[in-house]
C-alpha cells in the first residue's frame, strides 16, 4: 500500500504548526491520500461529520485539553474508523495496511478503533 507524499505533510503540518484540527485519509486505488482537512477551529462534531457512516477511513484528530493541574495540552489521535455497516472487503483492506500507514506519521500518541461517533 502506497502512502501520497501530501498524507505525510498534512501530518507535519498538524503536528508542528497546529494548523489543522483533524486529517482524514481514504485508500484510493492502491494508495492512502488525503480526503478532508479541517480547521483549527472546527470540533470534534465537525470531525464525526466528516467520517463516512459506511466506509472505512483512517483519520488522525489533534485533542485539546486541561490537566487536573490546569496545564493546557494536546495529543495526537491516530483514529481506524471502520463502522459495522462497511463492506467486509474494506474492513480488511483498512485493517491489514494500518500499522504501514500509521508507522509513516510520526508522532502519533493515542490509537483508536472506532466503529461508530
């Protein structure tokens, strides 16, 4: 599984400049590109909306908040969204190529499985 060079950038991007609140990513003919970027502005509502309610995609999500010491701090979510209602073939296609992909972005803190908001 091939991995666009554009996927690595919005990463770094995210990471380094907090340009972007979430990154979604689909895997088109044999390679992972970017689908959907958002804001620093937008929330994880708007992230949710962004996800399809019967495909598969691999998304990462910059999370915001405050420490019980009240320090302000972020971490990076590698997210493999795969909801019951996808087809059996993506799920498998999505699950067998998502340590590859995810060892491309480097920085990830925090990996989850989701299958559904």
């Amino acid at each position: 599984m091939a991995v666009d060079d554009e996927c690595k950038l919005k990463f770094l991007e995210l990471k380094a400049k907090r340009n972007y609140r979430f990154i979604v990513f689909k895997i088109q003919e044999q390679q992972v590109v970017v689908e959907k970027v958002g804001s620093p502005q937008e929330t994880y509502e708007d992230f949710t909306a962004a996800l399809p309610a019967d495909e598969c995609r691999y998304a990462v999500f910059d999370f915001d908040f405050t420490t019980d010491e009240n320090c302000q701090k972020s971490k990076i979510f590698f997210i493999a969204w795969s909801p019951d209602t996808s087809r059996v073939r993506s799920k498998m296609v999505y699950a067998s190529s998502k340590d590859r992909f995810k060892r491309e972005l480097d920085g990830i803190q925090v990996e989850l499985q989701a299958t559904d908001p």
